[in-house]
C-alpha cells in the first residue's frame, strides 16, 4: 500500500513541477493589417527577436515593403516596443515616397497591435501628390494583428 501512495505521490508532484514550468518564449511573429507591410494599404511583417529586448522585422504590402528595428518593454515577443521604421511606398510609377523615423507599437497580449508615430521624408516618388510634397514629417500609424511563433 505504501507503493501506491509513494506512486500516486511522485504523480502528483510531477505533474504539479511540469504544470509550474513556464513555456519556452516565443522568438518570431507575423503581424497583418491596415497600413502594415511598409505602408501598404494592407501588408504583413515578420519579426524575429533576437535578443530579450531587441527584435528585427521585414514586411511586405499592396505595393510597399518596409523594415525596423525594435526595442520591446518586455523580453517577449508580444510586448508593446519603440521601433525605427523605414517604410517604401509605391512601386515604379505608383511610388509615392519613403520614409523613416520612430513609432510606438501597442501590443495587446494576444492578437491586437497598432502603431503610432512620426517620419521623415527619404525619397519623392512620381506619384507624390504635390499638395503633400513640402510637408517635412508626416504622421505614420497602422492598425492590425499579430501572431507569435
């Protein structure tokens, strides 16, 4: 009988050790949405975090693609970050500009993220309307979903 209970215990306890252990972190994630992707009118950027706070992402859009660096609150994935973005907007005859500057990402801690911040003119494409060609920054946000891997 002493058998059963030392079994059932070490069960338990097993159990309990292995219910306790957090999950291995999370590295990458794929993010989709309005303005994502370079400011894209929809895109999707994939982010790999390569140390606890600092990640790297690449996207692509409807005729954009962009890239940051980022600095995440947390040593997660799914933290909110402060990001230096380069967004390429347009194609050929359809580009319209590029752009670079700083943007606060909020993360919710699953699926909701948006993004909210300035940039610099870098380049004036043929299809930069010229009512907006002396603006010297303009406002960069997009709004989506994320998904950790």
């Amino acid at each position: 009988m002493k058998k059963y209970l030392l079994i059932a215990f070490l069960a338990v306890f097993s159990v309990q050790a292995m219910a306790q252990r957090e999950p291995s972190p999370k590295k990458c994630s794929i993010s989709a949405g309005f303005l994502q992707g370079g400011g894209g009118l929809v895109g999707a950027d994939f982010e790999y975090l390569f140390s606890n706070h600092f990640s790297v992402q690449a996207g692509v859009g409807f005729t954009s693609f962009g890239a940051g660096v980022n600095y995440h609150f947390k040593p997660f994935i799914n933290s909110s970050m402060i990001s230096l973005m380069y967004w390429h907007q347009g194609i050929g005859n359809t580009y319209t500009q590029s752009v670079i500057g700083p943007v606060y990402t909020f993360r919710a801690p699953k699926v909701f993220q948006f993004q909210i911040g300035i940039g610099g003119r870098v380049g004036k494409g043929p299809a930069l309307n010229p009512d907006y060609a002396s603006a010297p920054v303009m406002l960069l946000y997009s709004i989506g979903v994320y998904f950790p891997l």
